[in-house]
C-alpha cells in the first residue's frame, strides 16, 4: 500500500516541530564551551597578540597533535587559511592555480586575493574530487600549485596528485575545510600536501561560535611565514616592535574561538565515530534504492562526511529519457514536503560564477597583469562536475550531530516512501519546462 506523498496532501514523514532539535542542532553546545567561553571573558585576555594567546597557542598544538602534523597556525577563517598558505608558500602574483571545478567559492577566491590566477580542473563525477588527469591537464608554464579540496569530507587522491605535482615542480595545497580528520592511507588530511588549511565555521565539522580556521605544515619555514603574513608582518614573539617584515594584513584567530573549539576538539574522535555510524546506517538503506547512488568511500581513505551528496540515476530508476535536473528537482520538492531539508550545494561549477565569467576581480586584476593569462572560463569544460550539479542533492547539517541517528531513520522513511512514487515523479519531472543548469530556486514546478 502506497501513502499519499505529503506534496499532494498526504501526511509527512517528519511533522513540523517534530524532531528534537537537541538531536539536529550544530554545533552541539555543552557547559564545556560556556565555562571556557566565560573564563576568557573573565581574564580578558582577548587577543592573540596579549594574554590571549594561550587558547590560541594550545588550540594549535592540540590540532597538531591530533592530526600528526608538525605546525598548526590558528587564523581568521577558511579562506584566509588558503590564502596565507598560497602566501607562505611564496607564490607570486599572476601565477596560476590549479583548483577542482566543483568546490565552495572560497576555494577560488583565496588565490584571486593574492593575486593569482585560478585555472580549474574538472572533478571525477564518483568521488566529486579534482580528478588527477584533468589537473595535469590544466598545468601550464605559469602554475606553481595545485589546490586539491577533500571535497564533502572525502580525501582526494593524493597519490597520483602528489606524483604530478613533483613531475612539474609545483605545490600541493590541501583544501581541508570539509575534511577534518579524515585519513589517507592512514594520514590525516592537513599532513598530505605540503600545507593543509582547515576551516573552523560553525558549518563545519570542528566549529568555533564565530569564525576561525587553521593552517598545518610540516615546514618550519612555512609555518614561520603564515604566522608573520596573519598579523601585519610583525613578529609578536617578543616585546612588540611594531616593524613589519613584510605588507600583510591581520588574519587571527581570536582567543574565545579558540577555547571553543578546544572544548568541541576534546570530543571531536567520539562525535567522529556516532556520526560515521548514523550516516552507514543511513546511507545503507539508501542504497537499496533503484537508482538512488550513494557517496562512495574508496580503500584506503576514510570519510569525514561533512555534506552527504546522493547522485540520481534516472536510467537505473527506469526513466532514461527524464533530463536528471527536472527530477532532481521534483524530488527536492518532494522530499522537503516529507520533512527532509535537501538542498543543493552549488548550482553552477566554479568558473560558472558571475564574479569569474565578468572578471569582477580586483579592476581586472589578476587576469591583466603583464605576467599572467587572460583565461577565459567556461563551465562546459567541466562536464563531470556539471553532471553531479544537475542529477543530485545533498543533506547538510543533520548528520553532524551525533545524536541524530534515529533521525536520519526517518530520513530513509521519507525516502523510501518517495521512493514508491517514483514513476509518478518522473512523469512530472518530465512534463516540467526545465532548462539545464537552473538552480533550483529559480525552476517553477506545477501543482
Ligand atoms: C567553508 C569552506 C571554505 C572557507 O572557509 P571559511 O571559514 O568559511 O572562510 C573553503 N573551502 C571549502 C571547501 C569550504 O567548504
């Protein structure tokens, strides 16, 4: 017997005001995080520059520590991480960087801000990440780096990506900020490149209560250069001199995120291990589903599983000739009807964003510098990472909290139930004026 789809009236899978919110909420805020937040309120000690380097000073070590690296530097943000790592590095304005079509925008505005030029590479569609032999594609004579994004939480293929990077002398960047704690042949993620950033937004696997992230090296010399480049070129080891080494702005992370984010890091390997259960059993029963293609995790890595993204077959769901954007987007309809926050993450690749196809940089900069490319970006270079746009969905948020296993139960409820009313959804799905490459938001589904 088939339950009425709660889009057409029928009942949700998961009423309004329903779930625990104790159950869902990220980050999970506990008397912990109080009492160190309200200590540092107490001490004053607010900046990392003064007294309140200590939170910062320990966060870093025990960040180190955890993940087997040998430098931690805490910083303002995620992507005032990869900037200071493009920085550290020495990278100069006007070269090139090789970044994953398929990423959050940060990942390419960070190498714009230092006035390099990012050149994108397309993403294998099965793990949604950088594809080696598309990155060694896009190399030319002015990169000097790759940026290899752990994209949702799964490690890239580091192997093959290191051994191009050697071949041509570049750097390899690691884009961590979905990735904490995952491994790769048995390394964590921000000890596989030669740098590793990370991002601590409240978003995030290891949050703070604001904004902050880290940066991680096993290079003393590049270590030393991030610390300089993230508070004005001084060096405030000492007494204050107030001399800048070199022009940089201020980039730090602020001691009451820090205490933060040592509470959420304390349990971050028990928060680690719920959620790597809930999500299995989850997407365990999701994968019974025709058609229905779950994240897959190759050997070797483990997965931090930061954002689930589901891929729809409409061909193994017995609907070939359905565009995968118009179901893609009836099912969002659908399943947000039954109580399941599905969204999309990202409408267009990369170098489908505005501020790219315009060149809305800095005054044209970087692309008009006397040294550098003027490239031109086309997002139907990257059909890989534009067919993951238009035939998935992604859940975000729920999952992280280590107390939503019974949840995301009723999540595969919801699913299965829509699941039985497949063939009716892609006969709408197909009936739909659908145009390829529309967000979501903007296509008009009929009642
Ligand atoms: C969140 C994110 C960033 C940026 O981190 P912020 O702390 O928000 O600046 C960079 N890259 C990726 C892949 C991200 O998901």
């Amino acid at each position: 017997m088939t339950v009425k789809l709660a889009m057409f009236g029928g009942p949700r899978t998961i009423p309004k005001g329903d779930v625990d919110r104790t159950t869902i909420a990220w980050p999970v805020v506990t008397d912990a995080e109080r009492e160190a937040v309200l200590q540092i309120l107490d001490s004053g000690g607010f900046t990392t520059a003064g007294r309140g380097g200590r939170e910062v000073g320990l966060l870093e070590r025990e960040w180190a520590a955890y993940i087997g690296a040998d430098h931690c530097a805490a910083v303002a943000n995620g992507t005032a991480a990869i900037e200071l790592a493009l920085a550290a590095l020495g990278i100069e304005p006007g070269a090139e960087v090789v970044v994953p079509a398929l990423s959050f925008m940060a990942s390419a505005t960070a190498p714009v801000q230092r006035l390099l030029v990012p050149v994108f590479a397309d993403i294998d569609p099965a793990t949604f990440n950088l594809d080696p032999a598309a990155a060694e594609a896009a190399i030319t004579e002015r990169t000097q780096a790759i940026l290899a994004v752990h994209l949702h939480g799964l490690p890239c293929a580091m192997t093959e990506l290191r051994r191009i990077a050697d071949r041509h002398g570049l750097a390899l960047v690691e884009d961590a900020a979905q990735a904490h704690g995952a491994t790769y042949e048995g390394r964590a993620t921000g000890t596989l490149g030669d740098v590793g950033t990370f991002s601590l937004n409240p978003s995030k696997n290891l949050p703070t209560c604001g904004e902050g992230g880290l940066v991680t090296t096993g290079d003393p010399a590049v270590h030393e250069r991030v610390v300089l480049h993230r508070q004005f070129g001084e060096d405030l080891s000492g007494e204050r001199d107030y001399l800048s080494r070199v022009l940089a702005g201020n980039e730090k992370l602020s001691s009451i995120n820090a205490a933060f984010t040592r509470r959420q890091l304390a349990r971050f390997p028990a928060m680690r291990e719920a959620r790597d259960a809930n999500v299995h059993a989850l997407l365990s029963r999701l994968s019974e589903l025709p058609g229905v293609v779950v994240p897959e995790c190759p050997p070797g890595r483990t997965h931090a599983w930061h954002i689930l993204r589901l891929r729809f077959d409409v061909e193994a769901i017995g609907h070939p000739g359905v565009p995968p954007g118009a179901f893609r987007t009836i099912l969002q309809r659908a399943l947000r009807a039954e109580g399941v926050p599905v969204r999309q993450y990202q409408g267009v690749p990369l170098p489908g964003q505005p501020a790219f196809q315009d060149h809305a940089g800095f005054g044209g900069y970087p692309w008009r510098l006397p040294n550098a490319r003027d490239v031109e970006y086309d997002p139907a270079d990257h059909p890989g990472a534009l067919a993951v746009i238009e035939d998935s969905l992604t859940l975000q948020g729920w999952h992280l909290n280590p107390a939503a296993g019974p949840v995301l139960q009723r999540v595969a409820d919801a699913f299965e139930k829509v699941w039985q009313h497949r063939d009716s959804l892609a006969g709408l799905a197909r009936s739909l004026k659908y145009r390829p490459g529309a967000p979501n938001a903007r296509v008009a589904v009929p009642r």
